[in-house]
C-alpha cells in the first residue's frame, strides 16, 4: 500500500528543527557505535581519559579570605530572614564564623 509519503510532499513548519536534530543524534550514535576506532583516532570520542587537576590549593576553610567568609554568613543571615531558604548549612556557618586568617587565600 502506498503512503503518499514522498519528497514532493515534505514542508518547512515547526517540526523541522526537531527533525533535523533528531538526524543528527541519529547520526552520532550509529558513528559511535561502528566507526569508534576511526572517530578516536581522529580524536572525536566521549570521555575517553580521566584528568587529574592538581592546583595546590589548601582546604575551603582554611583557605577563604574573612572578608568573603563575613560576607557569606551575612548574605545567608538576609536570605533566611527574607525569603525562608538557607544557602549554607548551619555546620557550615558555624565553621566560617571560627574561620581565622588563612595562610594561603583563595
């Protein structure tokens, strides 16, 4: 039986897009799954190496300037007393309002 579906027929609406994008993530998952050696090889792959970042930088609390720290507590103290919502914990506001002058700031 015939559909009527041919070339003659296709129109540029709203679903256009849809289906161009739907091409394409059709497209990039039938180029993953049989041709991954090539892609990788040309360097077009998904998570290939895990990278391991090491920037030397002490611990958030030992590390946060007090001014910032201050800063913090206070923006937390406004949104509480305003709108009902906290942004830090009350651990976590305990620790900022011991925190001391840090050796090496953020």
């Amino acid at each position: 039986m015939l559909t009527g579906h041919t070339f003659d027929t296709i129109k540029v609406d709203q679903a256009v897009p849809l289906a161009l994008m739907g091409t394409a993530i059709l497209i990039i998952i039938f180029l993953q799954t049989f041709a991954k050696k090539t892609l990788k090889k040309w360097g077009f792959s998904f998570g290939g190496s895990k990278i391991n970042v090491d920037e030397n930088l002490p611990y958030f609390f030992n590390a946060i300037r007090l001014n910032h720290a201050d800063w913090l507590l206070k923006e937390n103290e406004h949104l509480e007393s305003m709108y009902g919502f906290e942004i830090i914990s009350d651990e976590v506001s305990k620790i900022l309002d011991t925190v001391g002058v840090p050796k090496k700031a953020i």
